[in-house]
C-alpha cells in the first residue's frame, strides 16, 4: 500500500481549478524527457555544508516510462546542477540529508527543467522535508488500484466554506501526436470544514500504465481556503504479484 497527498493552503472561488499541491494553479507536466535541477533562489542553509538540506532524492519516471531516482546537491541560492538521468515525470521529492540533527530544509526548495526554466515543476516548502503534490504517474507495465481517498478543508480566518473536490486521470500520457488524450474526472467528493476519508477498498478505481493521476479542488465557497487530499493505491508489476510503491 502506498499514499499520495497534497495540500494547497490559499484556494480561492476565482482560482479553481487547481491541483492539490503548494504551488497552486494546475500541474504543469512535462512533455518531453528533461534534466531537472533545484531552481536558484533557496535558503543559503540550504546547501551541500549547510545546516539545513544537503540533499533530495527525486523519484519519478525516465524517458521510457520506468521508475528512477536521483540524488541532488542542493546550492544554497544558487541552483543546483543538473541531474544525470532525464525525467518525463516526477512522482515525489524529499530531503534526503540535512546537516542539523532533526533539521530540515530552511527555504522553499523549488525544482525545474531544462529548457523550460521558471516553471516550477515540484515544491518542497520550507520546514516540510517533502513535497505534497497530490498526482501520480503510473509506470509503463504496471497497474494501481486506489482503495481510498481523503479529502479536507479548513480556513485560518473567516466563514465556514465547503468545497468539491475530483480524481482526475489521463490514460496514454505517453501519446505525443495530435491526438492527445484528455484528463477525465473520476470521482468527485464535496466537504464541509474538516477531514474525510472515502474508502473503496470493495470497489477500487484501476488504472494501467501511462496514466496521469491527480487530485483538484474544483470549487471553494470562499476565499483563502487550505485544501488536502489523498489517494491510496496499491500497484502491481505486469498484473503479477504487490509490490510496494515507492515511499
């Protein structure tokens, strides 16, 4: 079993649709395999002798659709060198070494690609170690099934609000003609103030390899909301035999 989770802390009603990650707006995914690199503007903590982050480890998917990592030297406000590997997508961030015991990173740790610099493409904001982004990419030769679902809304100030939220999947992500597919809405979940869990454990949504997988808030009653989800999935390799997804 394994969990993706994002949250957005400032929702508006004149800024939905938006992903379920900080950055805010919908994601913006690559469309062809690039480097990546830590964005310049960090924390000056934030570097290979710092007391702050030292490393992050990127999991995402190469060129070929297949499952990879790679470490990063972070720089402090300069930007990191690029990585080795090509991505064309990236599944998950985190701070992999930090240079004060129970530390983390100081500064917004923003990554971007080569070619389309300025465009955020993961986050992780300052304290958090981690990146919520709440979208997943499902290697090529393989299969999930999300047994749950969670969804939450708060304000720090203000009227109570209520909130919808939706799955959204594209299938054959990898198709680069001009007839790309679409991203269908798959569920949908509407909340008041707080914290609820969906499970679909009896009945899960299945989906194959090449598929985009993202949560979005797609309506706020009012402005400045904070908004989470989740999804819980199990993936399989070539439809034989669990195997853990990458934490």
């Amino acid at each position: 079993m394994a969990r993706k989770f994002g949250k957005n802390n400032n929702v508006s009603p004149g800024t939905v649709p938006e992903t379920v990650w900080p950055a805010g707006g919908l994601y913006p995914y690559l469309t062809a395999a690039a480097r990546i690199r830590v964005a310049s503007g960090g924390n000056a903590n934030d570097t290979a002798a710092g007391t702050g982050a030292r490393t992050i480890r990127l999991r995402g998917l190469d060129e070929n659709w297949d499952e990879c990592f790679e470490n990063i030297t972070l720089a402090g406000t300069g930007a990191s060198a690029y990585t080795t590997k090509t991505f064309i997508r990236l599944n998950r961030c985190f701070v992999s070494e930090v240079g004060t015991y129970g530390g983390s990173n100081v500064g917004d740790i923003n990554l971007e690609a080569e070619g389309s610099t300025g465009t955020t493409r993961l986050i992780i904001v300052a304290g958090e170690g981690q990146t919520q982004l709440c979208t997943f990419t499902v290697p090529r030769d393989n299969k999930i099934n999300i047994t749950q679902l969670g969804v939450g809304l708060n304000r720090s100030s203000g009227a109570a609000s209520n909130a919808s939220f939706e799955l959204f999947s594209r299938s054959r992500a990898d198709k680069t003609g001009s007839d790309f597919e679409a991203f269908r809405s798959r569920f949908t979940i509407n909340t008041g103030l707080g914290y609820i869990i969906i499970p679909l454990k009896e009945t899960p949504l299945e989906f194959g390899g090449f598929t985009d997988i993202e949560m979005r808030c797609t309506f706020v009653s009012a402005s400045n909301s904070i908004v989470q989800a989740q999804f819980d999935y199990e993936i399989y390799k070539d439809g034989n035999g669990f195997f853990a997804a990458f934490s």
